[in-house]
C-alpha cells in the first residue's frame, strides 16, 4: 500500500509537471520543481522570460493556478518563478529555441540554426557541446544531423550526472523533428585530466608549505602570549580582591571598637553626673541644717 502510494505521487507530479510544459510551451522553460510544504505544493518554475510566464497583471499565473486546483484537486498551489541567466549552459532552452526557429524557418535553414547554436554555447564558456535535429530534414526522407564542437563525455558517471541532456520536438507541416542537446559545462571535474607539476611549481609549493608553517607559529606564540596575558590579569584581579576584603574587615572591626568606645564613654559620662547631683543635694541639705540651727 506504501509503495503504491508513492507510486501515485510521483505520477501526479510528472502529469503536472507535463500539464506546465504544455501550457508554457515557447516562453524559455528550463526545469519546474515541485515542493511539499505545509501550507501546500509549492512549484518554482524556472525560465530565461519569466514576462511572458507572469502575463499582465499576472493573468497566466492565476489561470494556471485555477488549472491546477481543478485538473489536480491541489488545495493550495503556490508557483514561483526564478529566472535563468545563464542561458548557453541550459540544455531545455537551447532546444526549445532550436524548435522555435525550425517552426518559424522551416527546414531549409536547419544547418545555420544548429550552427548559430553551437556558437552561442560555446562562446558562453562550454567545454562541449552536441546538437542532433532527426526527421523530414531538408527532404522527404528522414535522417539524423550531427552538429558537434568542443570535448563531450558520451560514456561513464560525467556523461550521466555532469552531461546537460534535453529532448524536444518541432512540429512542421512535413512532421515531426526531434532534437537533442548535449552540454559539457566549464565546472565539470573530468578523473582523465592531470596536471603535472613542474620543480619551480614544487618549489612554490614547499615554500608555501614553510610559510604556512612559519604562520602557524607565529600565530602560537602569539596565543601563548595572549594566555599569560590573561593568567596574570586574572592573578592580579584576585589579589586586589582579597586587599579590598581584608581592608573590609579592618574597617569593620575599627567600627565595631568605635562603637564600644562610646558606649564606655557614655556610661562614664552618666555616672560623674549622677555623682555632681549628689554632691549638689548634699551641699544644699548642709546649708539648710545650718540655717535652721543658726534660727
């Protein structure tokens, strides 16, 4: 049941990606990519004229969305369009122009288009190019033209994984045209292409090697210096530390000592004047028997 599931997926996703191309046939399409995500399918629709696949006021989009939602049943189709600019390298839009013009010229001119478009992908910066236009071309027999330039992998992991491929047709009034195009693209890493390297490139590269090793030490040292740096600013911040607690609690304690100092004070204080009041009643009480003996 899973696997049929998936099996199901993947159909209706080559149906909508063929149901595009159909629809925005001639507009420069490169590749449509179709997203799961939770809002719903995103397809990113990859062209060199994304004018002619928006429309006016963007009436083709919302024509394809509706499209989409009742051929499909998608709930939420949401299409982005990226532009293609480097179009030589675009195995589909070399095709799909080669169609164009043998739709517009006719066969008669086959040999200048397949020319003209060799050069245009060479003088992008391909390392190869192969263009095959097969049918009715120029006359009623049908037979296969080859137009080659440059280096090509035809056989092994490059021709299959790095190799640009696309395949068209041309609809004429004589019949169908097939074409296919192969491109080889500058960024491709061949296994078969060594480089030897020369005693002054051997030479370069063992400097290179002790200045990078020089560097690397220099750079070490430098950490090292940094390190004891920071050890020695963290030793010195720990000794102010403990100075500015001992010297808390000196001061704390010479307040404590204030404070019993005065209290003594105050209680000596109290007492010599609890001891003049005395002295004083005393002194009063003398004169006062005095005085009454005297009467």
């Amino acid at each position: 049941m899973i696997e049929k599931k998936f099996v199901n997926q993947n159909i209706k996703e080559f149906q909508i990606k063929e149901y595009i191309r159909n629809n925005l046939s001639r507009v420069g399409l490169s590749d449509v990519k179709l997203q799961r995500t939770p809002l719903g399918e995103k397809i990113i629709i990859s062209t060199s004229r994304p004018g002619l696949v928006v429309g006016r006021s963007g009436t083709n989009i919302t024509k394809l969305t509706k499209d989409l939602k009742q051929v499909f049943k998608l709930d939420n189709p949401q299409i982005e369009i990226e532009e293609v600019t480097s179009i030589g390298f675009d195995a589909n839009i070399i095709a799909e122009m080669i169609a164009n013009s043998l739709e517009k010229f006719g066969t008669t001119r086959f040999k200048g288009i397949g020319h003209k478009a060799i050069s245009d992908v060479m003088s992008a910066g391909a390392l190869g190019v192969e263009i095959l236009i097969s049918g009715k071309v120029p006359s009623a027999r049908a037979k296969t033209w080859r137009f080659y330039q440059g280096y090509l992998k035809k056989c092994g992991d490059i021709a299959i994984s790095q190799v640009r491929v696309a395949y068209t047709i041309a609809k004429l009034k004589s019949g169908v045209i097939g074409i296919k195009v192969s491109i080889m693209t500058p960024d491709t890493v061949l296994p078969d292409k060594i480089k030897i390297l020369k005693e002054q490139d051997k030479l370069v590269e063992k400097v290179e090697e002790v200045k990078d090793k020089a560097l690397e030490k220099e750079m070490q040292d430098k950490i090292k210096e940094l390190e004891a740096s920071q050890a020695e600013k963290t030793v010195e911040k720990k000794k102010e530390e403990t100075k500015e607690e001992k010297r808390e609690k000196k001061e704390k304690k010479d307040d404590k000592k204030e404070v019993k100092d005065k209290r003594k004070v105050s209680k000596k204080t109290g007492s010599e004047v609890a001891d003049k009041k005395e002295g004083k009643e005393k002194q009063e009480k003398k004169k006062e028997a005095k005085k009454k003996k005297e009467a």
